[in-house]
C-alpha cells in the first residue's frame, strides 16, 4: 500500500483506533477466491488480538489457521469539494478527494468454537457497546435458553496481530488555509462529514 509519512498515524492513535473497534471486514483466502465478512470487531489488550464472531453457516470461519488474514477497520471519512478550498479562488488548481482514517490489521486467524470463549466474548462486545448508554443492555437480560442457542448458530474468531498500518488521510498535504476551509465546510454537512471535521481537528489540522 502507499503510506506516506505525513499520512502514517502515530503508535498512540493506532492503539486508540484499536481500542475503540468498530464494524470492519475480515479478509481470508480461501480455496478458490477471497472470503470476506463485514462484522463488528473488538480488541483484545491482554492478547493483542481482535476479537469477532460470525454466522456458523458463513464458510469463511473454516479458512482460519492457514494463510495471512487482514482485517480493514474503518473509522471516520468524508468527500471533499474543491469548493472548500480558499485556493480555489486564488488559481483554481484543486480537485475532489476523500478525507479517511483507516487500519489495516495483518495476522493469523484463530477459530474458537466452545461456549465460554463465546460467551465471554459476546459479553464484552456488547459491553464495550452499551457502555455509555442510560439504559444498558446485558446478554443476561435475555433468557438463558434463548442466548445459548444463539451461541450454537456463530463461531468466535481471534485475528493473532503481526502488524497494524494506520493512516490519516486528512489534507496534510494542504495548506493551513486550506485546511481550515475544509473543516468549516464539512461541519455543516452530514454526521460522517462532521466527525471527519472533529478528527482534523483533535489532530492539530485547523492551526496554521
């Protein structure tokens, strides 16, 4: 992959992204093309592992403990209009482009099947989810029956890492002005374009 220096997050902000988790899609090879899911995903600091689960049905759990798998943990990103560069005005050299922070997670996959690796890992997961909300959900709110037979129908994975690139993506290639032009024009617009403006600024990108 092309990762420029001033693209390349630092060691702390890798390790909050990882953290943090999310939704991200699992890619392995398989016997004949690419398997990929799209899952929520935790991390695992004890193990310096991500954690996830997916349908037993899913053939993909069956190609672990076999080749490399990279896991594609996207966090914040947004288009951006020339529009929002001051520049534009001054000489009209500018094109769109995509502001995007991302993790690319390399290593080897390890699949659990027993019921208290599942358990305990659904239990965070959704802890870690819930967490913050006024009235929280817990796995034992539902009736045990039930919760053990949703744990017959997923199998739970473990991603081993070997290495984590992340990148920002996010005008350092331009100028302070135009930066800053960025940021005020993506406030105003969607939720994803707003949190893509907070990460420019939690990353110093709106002073000169």
């Amino acid at each position: 992959m092309i990762l420029p220096g001033k693209f390349r997050l630092s060691d702390e902000a890798i390790d909050a992204s990882l953290r943090a988790g999310g939704f991200g899609h699992l890619i392995t090879p398989g016997p004949e093309s690419l398997e990929v899911t799209s899952i929520p995903l935790r991390y695992n600091a004890e193990n310096h592992s991500v954690e996830g689960h997916i349908a037993r049905a899913n053939p993909h759990w069956r190609y672990a403990n076999g080749g490399e798998t990279v896991i594609v943990l996207p966090a914040t990103d947004a288009y951006v209009s020339p529009d929002y560069y001051p520049s534009k005005r001054v000489h009209g050299k500018v094109v769109p482009t995509w502001n995007y922070e991302v993790l690319y997670i390399y290593g080897q996959l390890v699949t659990h099947d027993d019921d208290q690796w599942l358990r305990e890992h659904v239990t965070a997961l959704t802890t870690q989810h819930e967490s913050g909300r006024q009235k929280q959900w817990t796995v034992t709110d539902a009736p045990k029956e039930f919760i053990d037979a949703q744990l017959r129908g997923i199998v739970g994975f473990e991603l081993q890492i070997d290495r984590v690139y992340g990148k920002a993506k996010m005008n350092q290639n331009r100028s302070p002005e135009d930066r800053s032009g960025v940021i005020r024009g993506l406030e105003q617009g969607t939720h994803s374009e707003r949190e893509t403006a907070a990460a420019m600024i939690a990353a110093g990108l709106d002073e000169a």
